[in-house]
C-alpha cells in the first residue's frame, strides 16, 4: 500500500530555482568537459600526467553519470612557491571562495600556505550572489599532492594502484555533485538549518555517503579495464600481484562486509577488526543521519545496499535524487520505498541480528554485471524543471 504523498515543495523566492534552471543546473549533458564546464586547475609544478589521467576518468564517468555543469577539481604541491598555486588562486578568488571582499574570510593573494589551510574536497564557490537570481555555483575540490597522489604518503613513485584509487575518489566525489544539483538551492544535507526546507532536502548522511562510495565502486568495477593508464599494468602489493580489478576502496556492497556486520553486532569481531565508530551493540537510528551525530561505522553506508535489495539500484542512485527536490528526501524515500524511516530502520537491524553469521546478503545487495547502464540509466533522469 503506497503511503500517503508528501506535500509539493514550493520555494519562497522561485527566482534562484528558475536561475539554475535556465543554466541547466540539473541536467545532465552529454558533450565534452569544456561544454559542461568542467575544469582540472593544477599548480604549475604539478606534473601535467595528473590533468591527462583526470580527464580520461571525466569523461568516462559523465559518460555514465552524465555532464552536470561547474565541476573543478584543483591539485597543487605545497613544495612550491606561491607563484606556483597562482592559477588556483586567481580561479578561487573568482570563485569568492571561502567569502567575497566583504567577508572576514576574504583571501586577497593566496600563498601555498592559504591553500593547505582551506584544501578540502567537495566544497563550492559562486561566482554570482549565492541565493539570489545571478547565482552560478560551481563545486570544487581542492587537493594536496599527497591526497591526489592517491592516498601514497610514501616517497616512491606512484603506481597504477594509486591511480586506479584516484579516479575511484574523483567518482565518489563528482556523485556528490550530481546529488547537489538535483537538490537544486534547497541543499543537500542537515550541516545548517537542518529544519529549514528552503535550505535542505535533508537527506541523511548515510544515503549521501553510502551512495557516492557505493556508484564510484560500480563505475570502477564495470569501466577500470577501458582506462588507457590501466591497460597492461601489474603492481606488486606486499610481495604478491595486485589485482587491479579489485582496486576499489569500498565495502557498501559486498559480501564480506555483510558477513562482517553480522559478527559485529552479535560481538564476534575483535576491536582490530571492528572499524572506526563501530560498536557491538551499533544499530541504524536517526544520529546516523548528521556529520555531527554519526558514528562513522561503515555499516550505517551499507544501508544503501539494503534499499537495492528491496528496490534497485537505480532507485538508490537515481530515483530518490529525483524527486527530493519536490517531496524531501523522506518524501521521495516513502515514495520509491513504500516504507518510513522507522520501519526501515527496524528491518535493517533485524537483518544483521537475525539468521547465521555466515549467511549471504540478499539478492540485489551486490551490483549486477555488466555496464551500470544496464540497470541504472542515469541519462534518462527526469530533472525538476519550472514545468514539473
């Protein structure tokens, strides 16, 4: 029995939604990174392999996921001067990032020094007024040499391991773009004015996580083999042959992370083995929805899994982004699930206490063979538009 529909949003001031609208904010394209305004800024001491492996892996992931516009992703050395960081911070600063002139946080002439204080990975800029009708947000990642060196603190050069783990990130990181531009100027997630429905969809915090790790997974797992930097590699991993196949830095999915939950919650697993944040007697609740509240154990993101298990996958990734711009995100969710958050919640926790630990998870846990548009076409998403 579907549950009763949730109220149509309607915003108080419809002139920013008409704004990226009219930008084409929230719909996906299908043309090259200049036409959706994708960029790759690195400092000038950047070795420029970094920008020709990037753009392999854009492009094969908005072949996929689609081109949604204003996407920067900036690296840069802090072993540099400051005349070498002068690109990125020429774009920041167009960017108004982290505040404009008027703002306390204003940046006049960024040093290498500015740039390790303010690196994080996604943020946004605006080169318009942010929440009025000249808005144009952009999302951005800036990054330090050794994050994308791909998580290699080691001196040695980098291998296609490292590579291979980059562009998993760059994936993850780029679907939480994707998430943002269907919410629109509403706003993803609860980190300001969590009650406010003109600020957030208010999507929790393990959907926003557990979606992005599991699609850059998924994305690794069907399209690693057509990269031309991985075509013919062999790393060797601690003595032994590492198998690049399996070079995704990601658990929400698979069944060894199922069969390790079922131990954890039932005091099976050692404290070396249990994971960060994660305690015997963890359960899904509502503080698992916030940055501020959650206890960071991996379970929490599997609970995406869980929802393929009753839907699909394509209702994880693209259905529920579809219509939280309208109904919420627990509007959407009730909508494409049949269930509230509660009972969901209930179900999830009864499936790691209940049955053997050595069970399988359910079916449509794991992703299917095969490309992702086989089972989850993200280009025929239907954007939120002045009509719909």
């Amino acid at each position: 029995v579907p549950l009763p529909p949730r109220p149509t949003h309607i915003p108080i001031d419809a002139s920013v939604k008409a704004r990226l609208i009219s930008i084409g904010f929230n719909v996906p394209q299908t043309g090259s990174l200049d036409e959706a305004n994708h960029e790759f800024i690195g400092g000038l001491n950047v070795d420029p392999t970094y920008k020709e492996r990037w753009v392999e892996v854009q492009n094969s992931i908005n072949s996929v996921l689609g081109g949604y516009p204003n996407f920067i992703m900036m690296a840069y050395d802090k072993s540099g001067t400051d005349e070498d960081i002068q690109p990125l911070g020429e774009r920041l600063t167009e960017l108004q990032f982290p505040g404009d002139t008027n703002s306390s946080m204003y940046v006049e002439n960024w040093t290498v020094q500015d740039l390790d204080r303010y690196k994080t990975c996604l943020t946004g800029g605006d080169t318009g007024k942010k929440g009025t009708s000249t808005t144009n947000p952009h999302s951005m990642c800036i990054m330090e040499y050794e994050k994308f060196g791909a998580y290699r603190y080691e001196p040695v050069p980098p291998t296609a391991k490292n590579h291979a783990q980059l562009a998993i990130h760059d994936a993850h990181e780029y679907f939480h773009h994707y998430q943002k531009a269907h919410a629109l100027e509403r706003g993803l997630d609860l980190a300001s004015d969590p009650d406010n429905p003109e600020t957030t969809v208010q999507a929790p915090r393990w959907w926003i996580e557990g979606a992005a790790v599991s699609f850059s997974n998924a994305w690794y797992k069907s399209n690693w083999d057509s990269l031309s930097f991985m075509k013919d590699q062999k790393v060797s991993w601690y003595g032994e042959d590492f198998n690049l196949a399996n070079a995704n830095n990601g658990y929400v999915a698979t069944a060894d992370f199922f069969k390790k939950t079922k131990r954890m919650v039932r005091g099976e697993l050692s404290e070396h083995e249990m994971g960060a944040g994660c305690t015997s007697d963890w359960y899904l609740h509502e503080g698992e929805e916030d940055a501020a509240t959650e206890t960071r154990c991996f379970s929490s993101l599997m609970a995406v899994a869980y929802m393929a298990h009753l839907t699909s996958w394509k209702t994880v990734w693209i259905d529920i982004p579809q219509d939280y711009y309208d109904l919420g995100f627990w509007g959407s969710f009730e909508k494409h699930m049949r269930m509230e958050k509660q009972e969901f919640y209930d179900a999830y926790n009864n499936l790691f206490t209940s049955g053997d630990v050595n069970d399988e998870p359910p079916e449509g846990w794991t992703f299917p063979e095969g490309p992702i548009s086989g089972y989850a076409d993200f280009l025929k998403i239907v954007p939120e538009s002045d009509t719909n």
